[in-house]
C-alpha cells in the first residue's frame, strides 16, 4: 500500500501516461494541432487575443474540459478572487509586490535549467545573473533589481523545451485549479516540479500541506495585483472556454518558437 507522501509523485505519473501517448498520436499527423501565434503557465490575461478566430485544436476532451473550466471559474469568483480582495485592502501594495517578486525569484532555478537546456545561453545568463542579484543584495528576492530598460529573459519552462526539440502539444486539457494546459505541458508541469523549490522533493522537501499553502498564498498574491481582466475576458467573449483555450494554445505556441 503506497504511503501518503507518494501518492503526489502516483498521480504525476498518471499524468504522464495520459500525456506521452497523446503527444505521439499528434506528432504522426493523426490528429490536428494548434499552429497559431500566444497564456503561459501564467495567466497574463491583459495579453490575450482580441477575437475568438478559430484554431485548429485538438480537443477531444471538451465535455471534461468544459466541466474543469466550469469547476476552476467557480473556485476563482467564488473562493480566490474574494479572498485577494480582502488581502488587497489589508496588504499595501509594495508589501504585495514584493510577495509577487519572492515567488517569481523562487521559480528561477525552472527559468535557468531550460534556457540551458535550450541551448540559450544568453538566456541562461540574464536568468542566473538577475537570480544571484535578488537572492543577494535583493533580500531573498523581495526586490526585483531589474531596470525596467534591460533586457527582459523570456521565460523558459520544460513544456516550451519540449517544444524547442519538436514535441507536438498534444490534446488540450484543463485541470483542476491549474487550469489551461495540454499533454506536451502537463509532462512540463511534472518536470518542472521537481527543479521548482516548493514542490520539488530535492529542496526544502515541504508536506503537501504546506506546498498547498505557498502556492495558494502565491495566487491569492497575484489575484491581489490583477486588475480583473479575467472579468473582461467573461464579459466581452461570447464563449470564455473557447476564447482562454485559444489563447493559451496561441500563446504556448509563440513561445515555442522564439
């Protein structure tokens, strides 16, 4: 009987059965894959299309899709988003941005490991430089010393390594508070776990609990900043599913190719 504190790595490797299969079915050409331009794994909402033009999406899991977008639109107007609001009038914003420059400081080592993977060094020195600069003379990363004029690192995950080396996306899938993604990230995701501090087994090693409650805080944090573009996403698209998967896959597919 497999104890608790596997059971997180259990349902990772589920992910990864569902998604490498899937990603190999697309990449024989038996199913079609998004090819067009722009969402991250972070969620820059004030970055998304203007229209909903049809993508050719692989989306054979709508129903489900459709049911963890409903699920992840209720938990957000209906749990995060009034929490944020709470924090923001009690928090003052330099507080808050300072929490939001933590978090991303604390995501660099993912950011450094896949510029290097990628072979761009360039990337991977801007990264590790700005990383060592916070770190140090940064508090910990509380403050982001970066000017505003310098060159900005694009920011490198396991799914956009995949992609660099010619992983297909693979099918669209929404999870369960993570949100957009699809089989070629859903393994990023994975992989990028381990090299995160947080959730990684090879850092702090934190309970469950505890790496529930980080990441948690770290959204409430960044919700807290936002200035309700998901709002303006569901009150000016005529479908929101089909406007945020098209975004993401467009978005996605951009990165990949820079």
């Amino acid at each position: 009987m497999p104890s608790l504190k596997m059971m997180p790595f259990l349902v990772v490797a589920a992910w990864l059965l569902l998604a490498i299969p899937a990603t190999a079915i697309a990449a024989d050409g038996e199913a079609p894959v998004s090819a067009g331009p722009t969402a991250g794994l972070e969620r820059d909402w004030t970055q998304l299309p203007a229209d909903e033009q049809e993508l050719e999406v692989w989306d054979p899991l709508e129903p489900f899709n459709r049911g963890m977008f409903w699920f992840n639109d209720k938990l957000y107007f209906y749990a995060l988003k009034p929490v944020a609001k709470g924090y923001r009038v009690v928090t003052p914003e330099p507080v808050r941005e300072s929490v939001g420059n933590f978090f991303h400081n604390l995501t660099a080592p993912v950011r450094i490991v896949n510029s290097l993977l990628q072979l761009k060094v360039t990337n991977t020195l801007d990264e590790l430089t700005l990383f060592v600069a916070n770190s140090t003379l940064g508090l910990g990363g509380l403050f982001d010393l970066r000017s505003e004029d310098a060159r900005q690192p694009a920011p490198e995950d396991f799914g956009q390594t995949l992609g660099n080396y010619g992983t297909p996306p693979g099918f669209y899938l929404v999870l369960p508070v993570f949100g957009s993604t699809n089989a070629r990230d859903a393994v990023g995701l994975v992989a990028d776990s381990l090299t995160a501090p947080i959730p990684s087994p090879y850092y702090a090693k934190l309970q469950a609990v505890e790496i529930a409650g980080l990441q948690t805080f770290d959204t409430v944090n960044g919700l807290s900043l936002d200035k309700d573009s998901y709002e303006a996403v569901k009150r000016e698209s005529l479908d929101p599913y089909l406007f945020v998967r098209n975004a993401y896959m467009q978005q996605r597919q951009s990165r990949v190719e820079k």
